[in-house]
C-alpha cells in the first residue's frame, strides 16, 4: 500500500490524529499538520505516475520522542500503514516545545 497512497489520499486528514505504532507495546499520536506535494523530487524519466510529497506531523509536548523509526501508521477509519519510516525535524515555528516528524513519500 505505501507505494499506492498519494497526498490527495493524505489531504482529508489534516487537523486529525493518527497513532504510530514503534513495537506492539509502545505507540504515539500525531496531528497531520500539512500534505506538501514536491514535484520538483520526481526523479526524471523515472516514468513513476506518483507525485512525491511529504506530511508534517506534530506530537504531544510530553510525550517522549525518538529520532527516527519505522512502524506501523494507523489513519483512523481510512487506512493502515505497514513499513513506515518517520524521521523527526525541526519544528517549523522556533519555539514550539512539541516534537515535529515527517513522513517522505517519492
């Protein structure tokens, strides 16, 4: 399924949560803050029909974190995801105490 979702698949559930699984017993929550399509990723003459894009997610501002991981992504009702892979970022406005992760897809 990770090589079939888009961004338009992603664009419904921005402001929603969404639970990252890390290991069976340890999950997070995350908002999905923003669906970027980057076409400018694509990769020329690769003839992928696929748009690149990324999504910004926030967690919770106590919650402890991690640098990057690869999980099981459940979108609520709409879909699950297997094989993830999350990296955290910056936070996009500088003070902001929440941690900030994105998700590529290209």
């Amino acid at each position: 399924m990770l090589g079939t979702i888009t961004a338009a698949d992603f664009q419904p559930l921005q402001g929603k949560v969404c639970v990252f699984e890390v290991t069976p017993t340890h999950s997070m929550q995350f908002t999905v803050e923003q669906v970027e399509s980057r076409p400018d990723c694509q990769v020329p003459g690769s003839g992928e029909a696929r748009e690149p894009f990324c999504v910004l997610l926030s967690g919770q501002q106590d919650e402890a974190g991690f640098t990057s991981a690869t999980g099981v992504l459940r979108l609520g009702d709409a879909a699950t995801l297997e094989g993830v892979y999350i990296n955290r970022v910056l936070p996009p406005m500088g003070g902001d105490p929440r941690p900030w992760y994105q998700l590529v897809f290209n």
